[in-house]
C-alpha cells in the first residue's frame, strides 16, 4: 500500500518563542503557528491561508475559521482511555487543512509540555 502525506510541520528551533512551519501538499502558502508571550498561559497564532481558531486549544475543543468561516471543530473526549478526539469537517475540500491543523496543534501542545516538564 502506497502512502501519500498530506503535510509536513517543522520545529523552527533558532527562534526567541517556538515556532512552527505547517505546509499542506496541496496549498502553495505554508502556515505558521507561532507561540506568543503572555503571562497567563501559553497562547499561539496561526497565520497563512486566512487561517485562525476560536475556542480553547489547550482542552482541544475549538473550531478552525478560515477567513471567518469555519471549516472545521475539534472535541476531545475526556473519560477516553486514549486521547480521543472528535472532528468535524465543515467543508470536504479543506479536510486536509483541518486534519493537519488538529494534528500540529496537538503535536505543539505536546511540546510545549514536555519542554516545560524539562525545566521543573
């Protein structure tokens, strides 16, 4: 069986705040998550491809807007024994986008965590 990726995310590591390049196969504009200073919690942006998230990605329960449209929801079922989500694709020519968008921003929680479990 033949498998074909859809996305690439990449860990720019010579940055001040972490930062993320996502590029999707079939968008010619790459998308950056980028993590912005704040003293409450962690907070992130997505920029590129009028991409944004309302909602509250650190309990992986928001939707994915695109140019203020959602595109896209994501739902993380809590008495799971895995992490367990559900999504929901608004619009099938962009389930790439969201499916690669849930995919980073968990992978970037993940790191977050653990780099921040590293310094304790």
């Amino acid at each position: 069986m033949n498998s074909i990726p859809i996305a690439r995310l990449t860990h720019q590591v010579f940055t001040f705040l972490p930062k993320f390049k996502l590029i999707i196969n079939e968008f010619p504009e790459e998308v950056e998550i980028i993590k912005r200073f704040s003293f409450l919690k962690p907070r992130y942006e997505i920029e590129g491809l009028g991409l944004s998230v309302e909602g509250n990605i650190w309990d992986m329960n928001f939707a994915i807007l695109q140019d203020g449209r959602e595109i896209g929801s994501v739902d993380q079922r809590w008495l799971a024994m895995t992490s367990t989500y559900d999504i929901k694709i608004e619009d099938e020519s962009l389930e790439s986008v969201v499916v690669a968008v849930v995919v980073a921003i968990d992978y970037v929680k993940a790191q977050s965590h653990n780099s921040s479990s590293a310094s304790s």
